[in-house]
C-alpha cells in the first residue's frame, strides 16, 4: 500500500489521520503523569528495599563459607554467579532509562539523571514525551533495543530456574510469570509482540515506569534464588550437635520485695514424643505444653540468689542424661525510676519525651498522670540523640510552672502510687536564620548568588525542631541609597535574586525581618542576618 498511487483527497485524510493519531498519543492528563511518578519512585524505593536485603543475605554466604568451606563454599560460588547476573540485567535496564531520559530532555548533563540515578520527579519538559522511548525501545523496523532486553530476561529468567534446579516449584512459578517475555494480546485483540506490547507509543513516565517494575523483578528473583541457596547450606545437616539447659524469666531477674520471681527453665533441643524431668532441689517442677518447667518462688528477703537444679532427658540408648543449670535474680527495694530525656527540663508547647520504669514491673503495669501539662504515647524520634525514643510524651500547659510526673505500677493486682517526679519548664530558644549556612561573616559572591533562600537552624539545641521561615526582607544599599524586597515564605523572589546579584565585593548582605513559625505554632523574629560579599 505504501507503493499506491493517492488522491489528493485521500492523501489529505491520511494526513488528518496521523495529525489526529499524535494528538491522542500526547494527551496525557497531568493526574496520569503524577499518578506514573508516584508508583515509580515506590518501585525505586523497592529496588533499594531489595538490594539492602541481598546484601545482608550474601554476607551471611560469606560467614557461613568462612566458617564451614567444605558445606558452604559451592552455595557461595552460586551465589555470587546470581549477584552477577542479577547486576548485569538490572544495570542494562538502568542504562536504557538513563539513555531514554537524556534523549528525551535533550540534555546530557539533564538534573533527572544524577550519576547512575534516575530522579523521574525531575523530569519536567518532556515527561509526557511517546517518541523518544519508542524510538530507542522499538526502532524504526523494529530493532529497538526492546529486543536485547527480551533476550536479556529471558536469558536471566532460565539461568535462575537452572540454579533452582526443581527444588522450588513456587519460586520457579513466581519467576516465569514475574520475568516473562511472552508475547501477548493487545486491546483490538490482536496478538503482538512483547516489546510492542510494553512500550510502543507509551509516554516516557510510563515507560520508566515499566522499566523499573522489571528491575524490581529483576531483583526479587535474585532474592528468591538466593533464600534456596543458603537454605540448601544445612538442608542435610542435623540441627543439633549439643544439648544445654536454658533460663529464662518470666519477667526480670530484678525483683521487689514481695514480689514473685517466676523462670522457664528447659532444654535447648527438645524431643516432641518426649518430655524431661526438671528438679530443683527436691522439687519436681511443672511443665507447660511445650516442656519447659515452671519454677516460682515467693521472694522475702532482699540481695542476690541463686538457684539451680538438673534436666533429666531419655537419651536414644534409653540412658537418663542429666544436664545442670543454675541461674540467678537479684531482690531489691520497691523504687520508680524517671528519666527525662533532654536533662530535668521540659519545653512549653511541644511533646517532650521520657522513659517511665519500675523494677521489676512490667511496662503495661505501669501508669503515669501529668499535672500542669497533657500525656500522650505517640513515639518520638530524634536524630541528634539515640535516646530520644520516649514511651510517652509530655507537652507542658505554661512556663514557669513545674511539670510533676506522678507514677502508679500495679503491684500483685494493687495499685503502687510513687512521690511526683518534678520538671522545670522552658520556653523554646529562638532558632537561628541562616543564609548560605552562615548568619554573620562573608559570603564569597558566587555563593551568595547560588543560595534559594533563607532557612533557620538550632545548632546547640536538643531537641531535633523544624522551623519554617515565614518571610524575610532583603536589604541592599548603594550610593546612599536603600533597595528592598520582601519575601513571604523561606524562598528568595526573583526580585530578591537580581539585589543579590548586583552586590559587588566589599558590600553588605542585609536579611532582615525574619521571621519564623515553630512547631508549638508560634511565630517568632529572628536576628538579622548580615554578610559580607567576598
């Protein structure tokens, strides 16, 4: 048909046709478009989440190889062949939709691709863009470089099945239909290839996308081959080559006077048909339904004890092998203890952590009133200090008022009420604005013309707080003249940008009227920020 001789007429519909073809191509509506760029950055963020958990895993091939070569060794080796290949289809696939993106944007240094990184949430001119990807992927007789990858996945998809070696019926399943290159049926019901099936006339977001579902495959599949491998390590070994008697409290081996102190005491490698004896000096002690015996004692003096007895265990011979044990627990006075996380302060208007603990008692046992402030359980995390981890939170109603943290712990069903646990209360220090991570001294020029805008800091404060510059003024002066622009959020305006732009060696960077709202939702003004150009 290509050779047919057309009317004018009829080569004016073929062209409507075309013109009408690309439109529907390109109209991609912006809630697609983010719709594509949200599953993509949860795909990216899978791939990192499975590439963590590989890595854990070919460690322990390392520890295992190390300890045990001659059981080990070979399931390393295969390991670390499936880590190659794995890395090699993953990169392929990197490699296409590094080239796609920079094609596309028509920018080899493009800020959407940061070394080996895709960022699709920088993608902006073009992220709707169908020709490119069908250019690179399908090629022009059908060429593309969608036809290596095919080869690829099915060259990876085999090579791991062959690694299974038929042990794994379900990975195997998983693996065909997860890594599969089988052409298909499209809308019109017509079979077509797989290539044209994933990626002919899709828009670049949808085609990363695409491509980014495959390297998660990719390395789930390596995951999947890598969990059989290192269970093949001891899949003919006996689990046990030692029996030991283990202890262990039920609750503490710190108890209060009058308390109980209650263990499990029971052999490491048990017999499901059979139970042991356990005694404790002349006392034969109960057991649960999984064989460990139950040892309770009343406690009725304070200091450490000490405690002990045998396992009788039936050996395979019919001989009684007895195994010691002995433990120990220490009895101690009835005491709280509170321990604020951030010194004996607490900060008016936000959530202030601390750890509440009793000895001896366990944690749900354990309640807490606040008087001059209210009580959460919310987790708290920060990440200047490991032990900002509190299993309550403490916002403080007013300054210059002690919060008391009042302790009840159920003590044998009875409610234990503690002295008050006081905390002076402060206001939150005013936070620091900074300008190119500086709020006084000189700024070289080029730096000061490179910052976006104003941001405010806490440097010698415990708490790990987020302040948002709520606007800021910037001022130049010039020949006995003041110029000024104003802001109305953390970011300079263009107009802000040109002032800083005319500064000249020498002069005065003025920022002024900061002002900062806090997370106890109060706005604050900060100290101006003066540098001087380099």
């Amino acid at each position: 048909m290509a050779h047919e001789k057309l009317s004018p007429r009829q080569k004016m519909i073929g062209m409507m046709y075309l013109v009408l073809t690309a439109m529907l191509a390109l109209n991609v509506s912006k809630e697609a478009v983010e719709a594509f760029r949200k599953v993509d950055n949860g795909l990216t963020l899978a791939i990192k989440n499975y590439t963590l958990k590989n890595d854990v895993i070919y460690k322990e091939f390392d520890r295992a190889a190390t300890e045990n070569p001659a059981k080990a060794g070979k399931y390393k080796t295969s390991a670390y062949q499936v880590k190659e290949r794995a890395d090699e289809a993953y990169n392929f696939i990197q490699g296409l939709k590094i080239e796609i993106i920079k094609k596309t944007e028509k920018d080899p240094e493009t800020p959407a691709v940061n070394g080996n990184e895709v960022i699709i949430d920088k993608v902006e001119r073009h992220i709707d863009d169908t020709n490119v990807p069908s250019e690179i992927l399908i090629g022009a007789n059908e060429n593309g470089k969608a036809n290596d990858l095919k080869a690829l996945l099915s060259e990876y998809r085999q090579f791991l099945i062959t690694t299974l070696d038929g042990k794994n019926p379900t990975a195997e399943a998983a693996l065909k239909k997860s890594l599969s290159t089988e052409d298909g049926i499209n809308r019109d019901g017509v079979k077509e290839r797989w290539e044209n099936l994933n990626f002919q006339t899709l828009p670049l977001v949808a085609v990363i996308c695409i491509l980014s579902e495959y390297q998660v495959n990719v390395r789930n599949g390596e995951t999947e081959v890598l969990n059989y491998l290192y269970s093949q390590i001891d899949a003919s070994s006996f689990k046990f080559t030692k029996l030991g008697a283990i202890v262990i409290p039920t609750t503490s081996n710190y108890v209060t006077l009058g308390s109980d102190y209650e263990a499990r005491v029971f052999i490491s490698a048990t017999d499901s048909t059979q139970f042991p004896v356990i005694t404790v000096g002349d006392t034969k002690l109960p057991l649960d339904e999984t064989g460990k015996g139950i040892y309770k004692v009343h406690v009725s003096s304070i200091g450490p004890k000490k405690w002990g007895g045998i396992i009788a265990l039936k050996a395979p011979d019919g001989s009684i092998k007895n195994y010691p044990f002995e433990s120990s627990y220490v009895v101690g006075e009835p005491n709280v203890i509170v321990s604020a996380t951030a010194m004996n302060v607490m900060y008016a208007g936000i959530s202030n952590p601390i750890d509440v603990s009793v000895p001896g008692i366990s944690p749900d046992k354990i309640k807490i009133n606040v008087v001059n402030g209210s009580l959460t359980t919310e987790k708290i995390k920060n990440s200047k200090q490991e032990y900002f981890k509190g299993s309550w939170a403490v916002k403080p109603n007013a300054v210059g008022q002690d919060v008391q943290v009042v302790v009840t712990a159920d003590i044998n069903g009875k409610p234990v009420q503690y002295a008050p646990y006081p905390f002076r209360v402060k206001s939150i220090p005013n936070p620091i604005a900074v300008f190119g991570q500086k709020s006084t001294g000189s700024i070289p020029r080029a730096t000061a013309a490179a910052q976006q805008g104003v941001f405010a800091i806490q440097p010698d404060f415990d708490f790990d707080l987020q302040y948002q510059i709520t606007g800021f003024t910037v001022l130049y002066s010039d020949k006995g003249s003041d110029y000024e622009e104003s802001s109305t959020n953390s970011n300079l305006t263009t107009k802000q940008k040109d002032l800083i732009g005319r500064l000249t060696r020498g002069k005065n960077l003025i920022i002024k009227d900061i002002k900062a709202l806090g997370p106890d939702g109060k706005t604050k003004e900060l100290l101006p920020v003066i540098l001087k150009i380099d």
